[in-house]
C-alpha cells in the first residue's frame, strides 16, 4: 500500500492500527517529512515496513524496517543527521528485525559525507533516550541503557552493552561482546570480550559476565585472559607484544577475533587499561 500526504492521515496512529490489519502487505509511505515519527502510541511492526522519501534537499532517503519490530511513543526514526555540512543526498537508514526501541530514541540515517547508510542489525534492545548517530553500523543482539549515545560513523559490534549515559566518540569502534560501564566516555576503538569504565574510559578486563551469560567454555575465557595480559602486558611496545601475541594465539579463532580488530584500520587509537580517577 502506498500512501501519500495529501491523503492525510494521522501517520503514527494509523500505521498502528494499519500494520496490525494488513500485516502480509509492505507499506511504502511517501511525504515531505524525512523521519518517522511515532508520536502518541506504540505499534508493532510484524512485517517489513519501507519509508520511502522523494528528492529533498537535492537528495532522496530511504527507511527500511524489518520484520518484529517496535516502536515506543516518541522515538524519531529516519530524522534529519546531526551534521553541520549535510545538505541533502541519497541517505538510507536500514533496521534489522526483532528490535525494540523505547521512548525518546532517535536514530539518523546515513549521509553522502560517510557511507551514505546507517545500518542497525537484528534483536537489539534501544532503551528510552538512545541515539544512534547518521552512518553508524550497530550489529545483532545489543542493548543500549537509557541513554546511551554513540556518534556518527561509529560501529558497535554483535552482543555489545552500552551502559546507561555512556557517549562513543565518532569514528570508533566497539569490538563483539564489549561492555560499556555506565557514564562512560570512550574515546578510542575498544577490542573485543573486553570491559570499559570510567569518567574518560579505561580498560578494566574482560566482560566476564556478559562472556559467561553467553555460554563460553572455561578455557575459551582462559585464553581470552591470556591474550589480554600479553596484549596488554608492561614490557615492550604494544606493537611488539601484538607481533608475539600473533605468533603464539595466532591459529586460535577467539584470539584472531581480536586481532583482526587491531589489523582493520581505524580513525582512533586504541583504548588501553589505566586509572579511572579523572
């Protein structure tokens, strides 16, 4: 079905009502407002749902919405980046099936300055209050706390949890299984399996619970400890210990999770242990 402004319908109680009635039917919305809004009522999309934009600014935008997935009063889905350069372009937004966003969530889509694309993966939960920044890449099964925030071009790996509050700095990276503490601030790519906190955040470990809640075997969890201490041992450099952390753990699949992390390349440096006092 296709709908059109000058058919004005009250969007966001209509498509609430709308998806629940014809929920074996794609839904292509097309108007002049860059963003769904979903102002007093919660829905659930059961199937995939298309938002399509017509040329604006000089540009065009598309939203793409999986299947399962629902929307709290208030979230803004497909607004307008954040970035003092956009003017237009083609934009996509691109959601996932089986997430969940609660109020207050805004999520951007891509622009032309960055990948062109924000992409959030599958069975994520977005609690009141979240914003995930205009060419981001969020991946399956992560929790953001109330609000947490991550910049633009930032990606967060499968199974990561943002602590309530916490703030990624754009461009960086959160690696698989990563925990964010709350009030956090990073400003550097984090490896994966590994724990931050702090005002300015540090390295504390690993993310043993989450790694445990997730079924890791024991010596899967031993190795990862291994891996860290070596990494992030006090003698030498990082880029001699990472040589020898290659040479030892290099034919073990946890171990060659992180370090094809650290061999991608990266905008920021890498967030190392230290003291959490600032």
């Amino acid at each position: 079905m296709l709908l059109k402004k000058s058919e004005n319908y009250f969007y966001p109680l209509f498509l609430s009502l709308f998806l629940f009635s014809c929920e074996d039917k794609p839904l292509i919305i097309e108007d002049d407002d860059l963003s769904l809004k979903i102002d007093t009522v919660s829905f659930l999309a059961s199937e995939s749902l298309t938002y399509q934009v017509p040329p604006t600014l000089g540009g065009s935008k598309k939203i793409y919405i999986g299947k399962n997935n629902q929307f709290s009063p208030f979230s803004a889905i497909g607004s307008f980046p954040q970035h003092s350069k956009f003017t237009g372009g083609t934009s996509k937004l691109i959601i996932g099936d089986n997430n969940i966003f609660r109020e207050h969530v805004t999520i951007h889509p891509g622009t032309e300055i960055g990948s062109k694309i924000t992409t959030i993966g599958n069975n994520g939960l977005f609690m009141v209050g979240c914003h995930v920044a205009h060419d981001c890449i969020v991946g399956d099964n992560v929790i953001f706390v109330n609000g947490a925030v991550i910049g633009g071009h930032v990606e967060i790996g499968d199974y990561c949890y943002l602590g309530g509050y916490s703030a990624i700095h754009q461009f960086c990276r959160i690696g698989k299984h990563a925990i964010i503490g709350a009030s956090t601030m990073v400003e550097g790519d984090v490896i994966p399996f590994s724990s931050v906190v702090g005002a300015r955040g540090k390295l504390s470990g690993l993310n043993l619970v989450g790694l445990k809640r997730r079924s890791f075997k024991r010596d899967d969890i031993k190795l990862l400890r291994q891996v860290y201490r070596l990494l992030f041992a006090p003698e030498g450099t990082f880029t001699e210990r990472l040589r020898e952390v290659k040479e030892v753990f290099g034919n073990k699949p946890l171990a060659n999770e992180i370090l094809n992390f650290l061999n991608n390349n990266s905008h920021r440096s890498i967030v190392h242990p230290g003291s959490n006092n600032s």
